[in-house]
C-alpha cells in the first residue's frame, strides 16, 4: 500500500484535520500493476495515521473516507 499525505489541513469541529490518500495496488509477478483503487481518508494528524499501521494488531482499522 502506498500513502500520500496531501498538504491540506482543515478545521472539522474545532479540530484540525489532514486527508491522507491512499493507493492500493495489485502487482503480477512481473512487477506489472494489474489494477489499483484510491480513497481520500480524514484523520488528526499524520503520527496517528502511520500509528496505526506501525502498531497494528490485525483488527479493522478505520478512518473516515471523504470518497
């Protein structure tokens, strides 16, 4: 999985928040991408998001997806 984290901060609820994208892609056995998906996530800040994954325990994890 591939992430990029864009540049925009907003204010949701009096809280600010960053959009991450994040890319999925299938790759066949000769590095060849077959097909890939986007989503566009809302999150706290960006250490919250890669926490999740550094520290992750093989539950769901969600965030709430703008797409």
């Amino acid at each position: 999985m591939l992430y990029i984290v864009s540049n925009r901060e907003y204010i949701v609820g009096g809280e600010i928040m960053i959009q991450v994208i994040e890319t999925n892609l299938s790759i066949d056995n000769d590095n060849i991408i077959r097909d890939h998906q986007s989503r566009i996530v809302e999150v706290e800040d960006w250490n919250t998001y890669c926490k999740a994954f550094e520290k992750y325990n093989g539950k769901a994890v969600y965030f709430k997806s703008k797409t």
